[in-house]
C-alpha cells in the first residue's frame, strides 16, 4: 500500500542523499575512465564493433603494446614504454575505483532496503496513516494537474479557432471586396458590357 520511496523520504534521507552522492561519484569516475580510453589511438580492427572502444580492449592493446616496446631497445621506446605503462596502470586504477564504488552503491542500496523492510514491518498507525495521506494527495495533485492541463489545452484550442475564424479584421476584408469589385468592373469594362447596356 505504501510504496518505497514514500519510506525513503520519510524515514531515510540520510541514506537516500549518500547513495545519490555516490551514484554522482559513479557518473564522475565513469567519464574520467571514458576520458582515459577514449585519449589511447587504436587501430581500428582492434577496436570493438561498431567502433567502441572496451576497456578490457584498450588493456588488451596496451599490454601488447608495451611487450612489442620491450624487444626494442632503443631510448625513445623505453621512454614509449614507460608512458604506456603509465596510462594502463592509470586505466587499471580508475576501472578499480569505479568498480569499488559499484560495489559500495549496491550494498548501500541493499542496506536501505533491508532498512525499508524492518520499518514496513514496524510502522506505527499514525506513521502509516500519515504516509498513506501523502500517498493520497500526490495522487490527486497528479490527477488535478492532469485536469487542469487538458482544460488548458482545450481552451487554448478554442483561442486558435477563434483567432483562425476572426484575425483578418473587417477593414482589411472590406479593402479585398473593394479591390475584387474593382478588377471585376475593370475587366467588363474592357469587355464593353457597360456600353452595350
């Protein structure tokens, strides 16, 4: 009868504003992880289909890479070496973090529900009366804005019709019969029907 969320709202802010902050940390670590593969220039047979760089591909790529780099024994493929070994060390890094943070997210996530099921279990009458009350009164407002928005709709549509039916004015209407009487009268002229009355 009462859902989730109305629980969560009022009985576990707290624990609802911590698992939005670390689903924002998830979007942040998840761009900068993007950041990083997109930065690795692939060949394209490498990359996976439809032109997607993985991670586990661009990892692939660079430990071969650094193993290719490692038979070459000149300075300037040391110095290759030690920048590519860099950059997977820093995308094995970032992958962790953001793997860590996945995994503190779904527990969070499922302490907050076990939390939720101990408090439906224990709600008092006037918790579970207040709760239903505001379950109520979002669904009339939703069902009011409803309403009112095809009201709204309705009368604006009775606005357009009218401005339709009535936005020439009689002035500009009564110049356009004046002006059709005009060439009428221009072309019997030509045509000599006045004379031959």
């Amino acid at each position: 009868l009462i859902p989730d969320a109305y629980i969560k709202n009022a009985f576990f802010k707290d624990e609802v504003d911590e698992i939005e902050k670390i689903e924002s940390q998830i979007i942040e670590t998840e761009s900068e992880l993007s950041e990083l593969i997109e930065d690795i220039e692939m060949e394209e047979d490498e990359e996976e289909e439809e032109g997607k760089k993985t991670v586990s591909a661009v990892k692939k790529y660079l430990k071969e890479q650094i193993k290719d780099l490692k038979e070459i024994a000149t300075t300037s493929a040391k110095e290759e070496m030690r920048n590519l070994e860099k950059t997977l060390k820093d995308i094995e890094t970032k992958e962790k973090e953001f793997k860590d943070i996945k995994k503190t997210l779904k527990e969070k996530e499922k302490e907050l529900e076990q939390k939720i099921e101990t408090k439906r279990e224990s709600f008092t009458e006037k918790e579970a009366r207040e709760l239903i009350l505001k379950k109520l009164h979002a669904l009339i407002a939703e069902e009011m804005h409803r309403y009112l928005n095809a009201e709204k709709k309705r009368i604006i549509g009775i606005f357009e019709k009218l401005w339709d039916k009535y936005r020439v004015s009689i002035a500009e209407i009564s110049k356009e019969r004046d002006e059709a009487v005009d060439k009428i009268n221009n072309f019997l002229r030509k045509l000599k029907y006045f004379e031959a009355k």
